[in-house]
C-alpha cells in the first residue's frame, strides 16, 4: 500500500535543553547492552519496531548486523522492567560530534506507563556523555503516536519536516509473523 509518510527532524545543540522525565518505578532499570549481540538487538528491533513498519534492517545478516553493533560508535541502552526487557535506544556517535538517536522505542505492554521518557531522559544523557555536540533524531507519521511529543517534551527542537509517499504492508509486520494482527484483533 502507498501512504504519505511524514518524518520529523529534531536536535538538542546543549545538554541543558534536556527536560528529564525519570520514573520513580523501583522495577524500572536502564543499563547498556555491553556485549554486541545480534540476537537480543534484531529482538529489540522487530519487538519495537514491528509494530510500526520499521523494516530497513530485517535482510541484514549476522555478520551484518555483527559488524555494526561491534563499532565503538555505537552503543545500545536498554530498559527493563522487573527484569523484562522493555524498550530500547540505539545511540550512534557521528562526524563532527554528532550523536544520532538511532532507534528509540518500547514493546507493547509497555506503553503508556512513562517508561518511554525515562529511557529517553537517561539515553540523552548517555549521548552528551559520548562527547557530543548534538543530539538528533528522527520520527514519522507511522511511528508511535506519542513519539513526536515525548522528543519535544525532553527539550528537542524540530529543524526539518519532509513528506513523501512510501510503499509498507498493508499492515505492521509485529515482532513475528501474524503478532500485530493476534494482539490488535
């Protein structure tokens, strides 16, 4: 299916724009994935993502994806509730101090608990601390509906918006096969 898909571009140019949300959850902990693994990331990935038509990265390969998440560059910060992965953020340090928000989001039965500005508040941090000098992202119209939000509310400001008409499913792909149309029938 063709569907006009806007995307949205926001950056933090200093670290007292960040206007933390922390949760007081006692459950809720946010540590970095140290280790590359391509299994727990393409987890992550399609958990998340698979609910939202995040599709660039499934023909990666092992190696592939090996070879990406081994980068110095890159670093991985997950966030658990009770023990239970529950979201993610993928930093990735770029020229000229920039650090890319690369991937950003949580799995189902986690949304909408306050998690998202949690993980968000403590990854900003983490991407000034890698020696950054901005911070962007990016978010689309086929993104969750409060991600656009979230990134304004923790201090991000948008500098460019662009429209284009994308070919996706006709619907989400979900973390594995028939998952999106199982928990959304």
């Amino acid at each position: 299916m063709r569907v006009d898909v806007t995307t949205w571009y926001l950056e933090m140019l200093d670290p007292e724009q960040l206007r933390p949300a922390l949760s007081d959850n006692p459950k809720l902990l946010v540590m970095q994935a140290e280790i590359p693994s391509p299994e727990f990331s393409r987890f992550l990935y399609t958990s998340v993502g698979g609910d939202y038509y995040w599709l660039d990265r499934l023909e990666g390969t092992y190696s592939r994806w090996l070879e990406y998440l081994q980068r110095p560059e890159v670093q991985t910060w997950v966030a658990y509730v009770s023990g239970t992965p529950a979201g993610y953020m993928e930093l990735q340090l770029q020229p000229h101090s920039n650090v890319e928000i690369v991937y950003f989001g949580l799995l189902q039965q986690f949304r909408g608990q306050r998690i998202g500005g949690h993980l968000l508040s403590v990854g900003v941090r983490q991407a000034w601390a890698m020696g950054a000098q901005r911070v962007w992202v990016h978010t689309c119209s086929l993104d969750g509906p409060y991600a656009l939000s979230n990134y304004q509310a923790r201090g991000f400001q948008l500098y460019k918006e662009e429209t284009r008409t994308l070919e996706v499913p006709d619907e989400p792909i979900g973390p594995w096969p028939g998952a999106y149309r199982d928990r959304h029938a």
